[in-house]
C-alpha cells in the first residue's frame, strides 16, 4: 500500500519517491497544500473504490498514517 500511495503522492508534488518515507509528514515535509491533499483523497476513493471519511482524514498528518487508513478502508 505504501508503494501505491507513493506513486499517488508524486502526482501532487515535485518530490521523488525515494524522498517519501512513512513518517513523512504531507504539509511539513512534502510540501502538500489542503487543495493538494483534499484532490489527493478524491483520487485515492477513485483508484480503490472506497470513500474517505472527511473527519478521519483531517487527522492524517504522515505518508504511514495514510496508507493505515487506507488498508483499513481497503481489508
């Protein structure tokens, strides 16, 4: 899950893979704006089918976080 989220969180901003690690952090270290992460999320629900709940992720600060969140939604 972590790769996928990686390949997801390029798209977003100019950062290379191998710069995101789980406790990576989307606003502090990756550079990440509320738009970025919100259009993020719409692309993540499309990809796996699954819908985000907007209060859940308003909690996700790290890359780790994101991809619990999403094999919980995904299992």
């Amino acid at each position: 899950m972590l790769e996928q989220l990686k390949g997801i969180i390029v798209n977003y901003v100019e950062v290379e893979p191998d710069n995101i690690h789980p406790e990576s952090r989307f606003m502090e270290d990756l550079g990440f704006t509320s738009f970025d992460f919100m259009s993020m999320l719409g692309e993540l629900e499309d990809t796996f089918d699954i819908e985000v709940d907007q209060q859940e992720a308003a909690g996700i600060r790290t890359v780790q976080e994101a991809a619990d969140y999403l094999e919980k939604l995904t299992a």
